[in-house]
C-alpha cells in the first residue's frame, strides 16, 4: 500500500473544488474519489474532509442540500458556485505554475 500523503488545506480546497466540479456529491463520495483517481495516494479523513467542506460553504464556493445517498440515507450533498467555479480556475491556474516551478528546481 503507498504511504499517505499530508495535504495541507489550500491543496485539499482545490482538490474537492475539482471534484464536484463533475456534479454533485456527498462527503463520503468526495472522499473515495480522490482516493480512487490518486490511485490510492490520497485518502481523506473525515476530520479534514467536513471542516474542508464547512469552510468552503462558508466561502460561497460550494452549496450543500440533504438529499438520499446510494444506499438510502440521508446525506448533504455539494455543489459549486458560480464562485467556487471561478475559485477553481484561478487555484488551478496557481498549483500549475508553482508545480511547474518546483519542477524545474528539482530538476536543476
């Protein structure tokens, strides 16, 4: 199994930013994938998932309405904003220039 990966809190925002960018979601749903399109990497804990959430709830960049899980339970899905949109464009955008940058440093 990969080791896991610390994510600090802007890289975790962007993450499920670009997730529910495809449609709606509920956390658990967020979790597994990012887990599944990391291959395994990345796994979400639900005490970094749910205040990650909160917080860009807070922001207006996601909206959350209760609706019924896959398996029939009550869960609150996410969505983006208009300005969540926007957000994950503009973080995108910077993780592809500083990635780039890091890049160039490690290769000399």
């Amino acid at each position: 199994m990969a080791p896991k990966s610390d994510l600090l809190q802007g890289t975790l925002d962007l993450l499920i930013l670009r997730t529910l960018s495809t449609g709606a979601m509920h956390g658990w749903g967020i979790s597994l994938r990012i887990q599944q399109l990391s291959r395994d990497v990345l796994q979400i804990n639900q005490g970094s998932l749910y205040p990650a959430l909160h917080r860009l709830e807070q922001q207006g960049l996601i909206e959350a309405e209760w609706g019924n899980s896959e398996n029939n339970r009550q869960a609150k899905f996410y969505q983006l904003t208009r300005d969540g949109r926007k957000q994950l464009a503009e973080e995108t955008r910077n993780w592809e220039r500083l990635s780039d940058a890091v890049a160039r440093v490690l290769a000399g």
